[in-house]
C-alpha cells in the first residue's frame, strides 16, 4: 500500500496532511521503507503521522517524534519513540541524537515558526546522516508575518533557501562573493515544492566533467 493511499484510508488517530505533500514524502522517503531508519518527527501532532510512517517504513524503522505538549506522550508505543521539548533548544536536540543516534531523515512539521524551523535546520543538518534527508513542511508559513515570514523577509526560511543555493553552486562562483562551505560538500540537491523545502546529503559527489566516447567521433567543442 502506498504511504498516501495509508493517509486515506486511516482510521486511527487523526493525520493532518495536504495531499499534494504525498508526492514529496514518496519521492524523497521510499528509499528507508524496510530499511533500519531512524526517522526523526518534528511535531506529534495528533499521533496519527508516527503510525503512518511506521506502518510505511516498516518494522525495522525507529520513529522518533518530539513535541513540546505534554500529552503527546501517549502517543509511544513499542516502534514509536516521543520525547518532549523545544525544537529551537540545540541542548534538547542533542539530547535526541545522544539516546537516538544520528538520524536518517528529519522531517519539521513542527511549529512552522520562522525562528524554531530555522534553529532546527542550523542545529540538525549538520548531525544527520552523510546520505540523510531534511524536509520541511507547510512552508507557506513562510510568507505570514504571524509565524516570522514574509516575501523577502530575512528571516524566512524561503529566502534562506534562495541563498543556500548559491552555497550548492559556489565551486562555480568565480567572482569570490560565495566560497565553498560545508554546506557545498555535503549537499547534493535542494528541491522545492509548495509548501516544502528539501535537503539532500550525500558524502561523495563526482562534479568533475568528463567527455567519454570516440575522439574521432568529435566534432563540435
């Protein structure tokens, strides 16, 4: 069953999703289902979403979910792990990956503040897994001056999003206004969606430009 087709047919605790989300999650997530992930939550929500992913991840799959509410507790079980706390609280999150480990995949439906989904981003990205995955969820947020956003707003998470891809590309940045970072070696791709932002890790890139073939066969450049 597909993880979306899961979502539809739920009849458990409350999911709260859009559905256009489904094809991210999908795309991005299909390749720890039945593998042993550890698959971190920002956000329990209703307890719903933590039994979607474990019945999609599969019983090798760790979930761990952190909320700030109290009553989200009850939302453990024997596959599902939930702790409680802030999201922005880098001594929190260390707390996580010290009982956890290094997760494979970090997914922030959280607050979906501009100030917490960014603290969360700066504090965790670095720490998960070389080959790992960080999604961000109901980014729209990032447009309402409520939540700390706005078009144009710095401390948006879009527009730092708009920024780091001149970090992916800065090996090709020859007038010296972006130097590699860490965040250039360590990332492969940044993919947005509506509403979602997408970090991929990878621990070796070939970026190096060959031409293979028959030289005899060249004829142009």
């Amino acid at each position: 069953m597909s993880l979306y087709e899961l979502f539809l047919n739920n009849t458990g605790r409350p999911i709260h999703k859009s559905g256009h989300y489904f094809f991210a999650y999908e795309r991005h997530f299909s390749k720890y289902v039945g593998q042993p992930v550890t698959f971190l939550e920002i956000g329990a929500g209703n307890g719903g979403s933590s039994q979607m992913w474990k019945r999609w991840l599969g019983p090798l799959a760790r979930i761990v979910t952190i909320d700030i509410n109290e009553v989200c507790r009850q939302y453990e079980d024997e596959q599902v792990a939930v702790r409680i706390g802030d999201q922005s609280n880098p001594q929190f999150l260390q707390t996580i990956i010290n009982e956890f480990g290094v997760p494979d995949a970090v997914l922030d439906d959280g607050s979906h503040h501009m100030q917490h989904v960014s603290e969360s981003f700066q504090f965790l990205y670095d720490r998960i897994a070389s080959n790992g995955v960080y999604m961000i969820e109901d980014m729209h947020t990032a447009y309402w001056p409520e939540y700390g956003g706005g078009r144009g707003d710095p401390r948006s998470i879009i527009e730092r999003f708009k920024g780091l891809i001149d970090d992916l590309n800065a090996d090709h940045v020859r007038d010296g206004t972006v130097t590699p970072s860490k965040f250039t070696r360590q990332t492969v791709a940044m993919t947005a969606y509506d509403s979602i932002l997408v970090f991929e890790k990878a621990p070796l890139i070939n970026k190096h430009m060959r031409m293979i073939g028959n030289e005899d066969l060249r004829v142009n450049y």
